[in-house]
C-alpha cells in the first residue's frame, strides 16, 4: 500500500521560508509524477507545482520564482522550498504521486503565514 507521509509545515512570517517534505514508501513501480497542490480556507484544492521523473517541472504562476520543487528518484522523496512567503501561501498543502494511472495523496501540513 502506497503511504506519502509531509512534514515541514508550520507558521511563518511574511518574506520568511519553509521546506516542505514528502517520502512516498510501498510502491512497487517507479513513480511517474510527484507533486504539491493546495488547499487555502474556502478555496479549492490547486496544483502548487509537480515534477516529472526526467525532472521536468511545472509551477502555478502565483509561486514560480519563490518556491523549487525538487526530487530524489532513489528515495521517492519530493521537496519544495517555499521563499518569500506570503499570507495567501496559508494553506494545507497536500503532497502527491502519480503511479501508473493511479494518484495518490499524503494527509497534508497546515503552512500559515502571518501578515
């Protein structure tokens, strides 16, 4: 059974940085994506980035240039440094994995950042 387990979140000041962490454990195939979205009070769960395998990476435009999504294939961990935090960052944010057709998703961190 696939298990992602977060950690990293907690509160911040504006401009100050967080490093998100996710390790994936129990899959028996390679995991073809991984990614961060996110879920901020009364919103929609959105894409906060993802990386493929290859490392090729996709950014939401309201975090390119402040937060890296970052991998280790060996270890089926996926990073995300978070910089220049802002209040709309405050979120849960849920890492996931996509293997073969099937998607999975960790329990989520609460991020909150203070204005």
């Amino acid at each position: 059974q696939v298990q992602l387990v977060e950690s990293g979140g907690g509160l911040v000041q504006a401009g100050e940085s967080l490093r998100l962490s996710c390790a994936a454990s129990g899959s028996r195939s390679s995991i073809n994506y991984m990614g961060w979205y996110r879920r901020g009070p009364g919103m929609q769960r959105e894409l906060v980035a993802t990386i493929a395998t290859g490392g090729r990476t996709t950014y939401a435009d309201s975090v390119r240039g402040r937060f890296t999504i970052s991998r280790d294939n060996a270890k089926n961990v996926v990073d995300l440094q978070m910089n220049s935090l802002k209040p709309e960052d405050t979120a849960v944010y849920y890492c996931n994995a996509i293997i073969t057709s099937s998607s999975y998703w960790g329990q989520g961190t609460q991020v909150t950042v203070s204005p």
